[in-house]
C-alpha cells in the first residue's frame, strides 16, 4: 500500500470559522467560544469522507465517520427529491 501526503488545513479559507461567543439564554454552554461552519464547509468535509472511502484511503479510525457522512449526505440528497415529487 502506498503512502499518502498529509493534506494541507483548509480553514485559513474560511475566515468566517472564527470562533463565536455563544449567547443563548437556554444553553447551558452560555459564554462559551463555538465554531460556526457554513454550509459549504461542511459539505465540502463530507464530500472529501465519501471520497476518501471511495478510493479507500481512509484510516481505520476515520471510517466510522466516513460512513456516517455517507449516511448523513444521502438522507440530505432525498430531501429535495421528495419536494420534486410532491410538486410534479
């Protein structure tokens, strides 16, 4: 089996990741820091776990999240689908 480079962080592309104060009144994390991910981020993470899985690149460890995604992007794709239906 070959070796695979480290993957250079992509989050210096995102400059809207920083860090926010969370201040909702009915959590009990209240005046903590959280990330904020956009839409594109994440379905670009999940997007590179389906891949990686595809070509079968991915640690032991990361497999289990690698198919979660999966999960997690199929059940989003049917979303729009059944709206599609519905309408038509």
């Amino acid at each position: 089996m070959y070796r695979i480079k480290p993957v250079k962080p992509i989050l210096k592309s995102y400059p809207s990741l920083n860090p926010k104060n969370l201040n909702s009144d009915n959590s009990p994390h209240k005046g903590r820091k959280i990330t904020v991910y956009n839409s594109k981020f994440v379905e670009s993470l999940m997007r590179a776990y389906v891949m990686a899985i595809g070509h079968n690149v991915l640690q032991k460890n990361q497999m289990k999240i690698g198919q979660r995604y999966a999960i997690l992007q199929s059940a989003l794709v049917q979303s729009p689908i059944y709206k599609l239906v519905f309408i038509i």
